[in-house]
C-alpha cells in the first residue's frame, strides 16, 4: 500500500500525465515495480492510461476523494463567501487547511490581470512562508510549532521568515491581532493576507486569505477578508 501511494503521490499540482519511468524515479522504485503497480492501479481505475501510453490520475481516485471529505464541505460552505469576497478585492482569494507541516489549498479564484500568485489549488507551501501557513501554524499544536521553528526555513524572497526569533514573533502577532500580514513573502510584487476560519467549537479549521499587490492599499483588504471568515465560520456552524 505504501508504495501505491507513493506512485499516486508522483504527480505534482497541473501535471497531467507522467512517463511510467518518471513515476519510478520519483516514487524511488525500480522501473519494473514501478510498472506493475501502475498497472494494478490502472485496472482499479485510480490511474488512467493514455493511448501513447504515459499515465494520469484516474476518475475513480477523485470519486473516492470526494466521499463524505472534510474539505469538501468545508469548500461549499466557503465558496459563496469566497465569491463575495472575491468580487470586492478583485484580485487572488484563496482557502488553505493545515496537512502535515504544510497548508494545503483547497480553493483559489483568480481574475485577469491579478498580481502573480504561486498558489495552485491542491498545491502546499510551507507554513512560515505564507500568510495562510501562519495562520494555520499559530493555531497549531505546540510540537509542530516548534519542529517548525527549529527548521530549516525556506525562503522565497529577502522578507520571507528565515530565521526561528522572527518565526516566534510572527506567531505571535498572529494569535494577537487575528491577522497574517506578509508583504513580499513569496514574491515581491505580491502580499499575502490571511485570517483564520472557526468551525462549531470554535478551533481554526481553515485560513481564508487574499494575494494582492504589495503596495500601500494593501491593508485596505483586511475588513472584507474578516467579514468572509465570519460569515464561513456561520456556515459551517449551520450545516
């Protein structure tokens, strides 16, 4: 089972087809282990192959992911905020949760003309280089917070968090002001702001966040963003 996973987990967010060596290569299997398991899965329906024979993710995998998921109703109950919010600001609004040691994004609407944003829906970033990852990593238990403080800490640009005294003061002033500021984190052209989404017993289940201009309106957002995460953290209450 681990290393039908790892063949799955080969593929990278917006590939849509790999070589079956590329999948060996990336799994850390030998080619032949590699193609019996493709085949396997591919008679499940969870990988798909196409007629020159390189292999996607298959229908069935999706079918079984959808199944009583979390994230999807957690992703319907943000979507009509998401639009209102999205439709304000004009620019990247996105939805985050926290897997693993890194936040996982579940949603993104974008508009033409939008300032560059790195993030994929179904792609990850690292906690302590974007705005959702804070959010989530302030909330977080305290064993990950400090696997994550002790590094190592990637960093994108001259302002994303590199060192463990600037990660500590950033948690903080998250869980203070209720807000993640990250101006040139990513890239430099582009701020991220995030703020957390509450389920019913009021512990963060999701970041909701927008990726603007790096510019002196970029503050401006943080009213709306807020009002969104209220009215997501509502819905997932009602439901």
């Amino acid at each position: 089972m681990g290393r039908a996973v790892r063949v799955v987990d080969a593929f990278r967010p917006g590939e849509t087809t790999l070589g079956v060596s590329e999948i060996a290569r990336r799994a850390g299997l030998h080619v032949a282990t590699a193609s019996r398991l493709v085949a396997e899965l591919v008679e499940l329906g969870l990988l798909r192959r196409d007629t020159d024979r390189r292999v996607g993710l298959g229908l069935r995998l999706w079918e079984l992911g959808s199944r009583a998921s979390p994230a999807l109703s957690l992703r319907e109950a943000a979507m009509p905020l998401m639009e209102d919010l999205h439709a304000v600001v004009g620019q990247h609004t996105q939805l985050g949760v926290l897997d693993g040691a890194e936040v996982l994004f579940l949603e993104r609407l974008s508009a033409p003309g939008a300032v560059v944003n790195y993030t994929r829906i179904a792609g990850r970033l690292p906690l302590h280089a974007s705005s959702s990852g804070l959010v989530l990593l302030a909330h977080a238990g305290a064993d990950l917070q400090e696997r994550t403080i002790d590094g190592p800490l990637r960093t994108f640009t001259p302002q994303t968090i590199g060192t463990p005294a600037a990660l500590r003061t950033a948690l903080d002033h998250v869980r203070r002001e209720g807000v993640a500021f990250c101006p040139g984190f990513i890239h430099p052209d582009a701020c991220g702001i995030a703020v957390p989404v509450r389920g019913r017993s009021g512990a963060v289940v999701a970041a909701l966040a927008v990726i603007v201009p790096n510019d002196a309106e970029a503050r401006a957002q943080i009213p709306a963003l807020r009002t969104a995460a209220r009215g997501i953290g509502r819905r997932l209450v009602s439901h």
